[in-house]
C-alpha cells in the first residue's frame, strides 16, 4: 500500500503588497512575514526562460520546510507581482518521500478570480517507492552541478544559464538523493532573478539568467560563481562525485 503524506499549504500574492492570501494551517506572524519575503518576486521582471520558478528552504521558528512554485501575475493591478504557491512539509516527512520529484504535481497556480477556498484545507501526497533516474540527455548538467556543489560544500553555489526549465528536474533529484538531515537544511532556488541572499537566506544553489550575472558581482567568500555551456565536458570528477553521477 503507498504511503501518503498529509501537506499543508499557502497561497501568497498581491493583498495591498505581496502577503499571504489562504493557508491550511495558522502561521504566526513572524513566519508569514519570512514566507511573504521569500514568496515575493526575487528581481524586478521576469526573464525569458525563468517564467516558473521553484524554491525550497527551511522555514525558521518551525519544523516546516517550505517548497513553492512562483509564476507572474500580470492580471494583478501593479507592475511585477506574482503568485507563489507554498507546500509546508514536516521535516520528519521530508525524510521519509523517495522521490521529492512528485511535489511538483500538487502545485496549482491560482485561476482568475482565484479560488481561495482550494487553498485552505491540506493537500495527501501518495509518495512513490521508486526514485526517478536523470536520462542520457541531462547527464552533462548533473555532472556540472554535482561537481560544483560537493566539491565546494561550504560555499553557495550560483549557475548562470538562459533557461532554467531543464535544471528542475535534476535539482529535485539531487535534493531527494540527500540524507534526510541533508534535505531539511538543502535551500535552492531554480530561478532567481536577484540576489536572494540579500534577504537573509544562505542559498545552497541558485540558477540564475546570464542576464543577472551583474548581480553577483560582490558575490562574498562564501558565493561561487559558474557559467554553464553546454558545449564544455565535465571536468574530470573525483570518485565520489563520479559515485553520486552513477546513483542519480
């Protein structure tokens, strides 16, 4: 029998200013102010290939790990607004999903008008007992981020591409390849268009537009860099990098 996960979840969008607008579970105030920071768009406009955004990161103050999907919300009254619908997981669950991959079905962006009342009552997860393995064709990608995250682990990791469409996939593998006490503190972001550091949150990886590369220029000792091409190999992988490849 597949087990399943009770989630609860959060809608947040333009309400006089980006802020909560429905949630399933009461949320203080000091953790709906960190999700409407977090939530809110993290650059000024959208960038071509960066139109769907996931992020996730531990919740402060709770034992919630906060994994959200963001879209533009262009039908709303002022410039840049968006809508980021929020999955609040235990962390004990967190540990316990095979494939972290399939929180990407459960995501929904808001019709217009809105139904709020869709998102004010949990979400079950029915988690699949397999894992989904990378394919040929992202092989190279996973190798750039494997490489660029393990062999720098005290650093955060910044990847500039022009679309940030084909990372989804193996980021949400890495993720679920990690230990669970890997997986609550893991903060990614596949799209962001700013400098989400400078709201607090220690990225551990970042996919970012060539277009934002201005941005990272004051990037810290703690900020690591890297243009992706396609048309680059791989630099040659330590074993244990070569032994994360094979399992993802």
């Amino acid at each position: 029998m597949t087990e399943q996960f009770r989630v609860h979840q959060a809608l947040f969008g333009y309400r006089e200013g980006h802020n909560l607008v429905a949630s399933s579970v009461a949320l203080s105030p000091r953790v709906r102010h960190f999700l409407a920071t977090v939530t809110d768009a993290s650059g000024p406009e959208t960038s071509e290939g960066y139109e769907i955004v996931y992020t996730g990161l531990p919740v402060p103050e709770t034992d919630y790990y906060a994994v959200f999907c963001t879209w533009p919300a262009p039908e709303m009254p002022r410039p840049g607004c968006v809508w980021s619908h929020v999955l609040l997981l235990d962390v004990t669950d967190l540990g316990r999903i095979p494939d972290l991959s399939c929180l990407r079905g459960l995501f929904q962006r808001p019709a217009v008008p809105p139904r709020i009342s869709a998102y004010e009552k949990p979400l079950n997860l029915p988690a699949s007992n397999t894992n989904s393995a990378l394919n040929y064709s992202e092989s190279h990608r996973a190798a750039f981020l494997v490489a660029a995250i393990y062999s720098h682990p005290q650093s955060g990791i910044v990847v500039l591409d022009e679309n940030s469409l084909l990372w989804e996939p193996i980021v949400f593998s890495l993720w679920s390849q990690q230990w669970p006490r890997l997986r609550r503190t893991f903060a990614f972001s596949t799209g962001s268009l700013g400098d989400r550091r400078l709201g607090g949150v220690a990225f551990d990886l970042q996919i970012a537009p060539f277009s934002s590369q201005r941005l990272w220029a004051r990037r810290g000792p703690n900020t690591l860099v890297h243009e992706y091409s396609s048309k680059v190999p791989p630099a040659l992988a330590p074993a244990l990098v070569r032994i994360i490849l094979d399992d993802l």
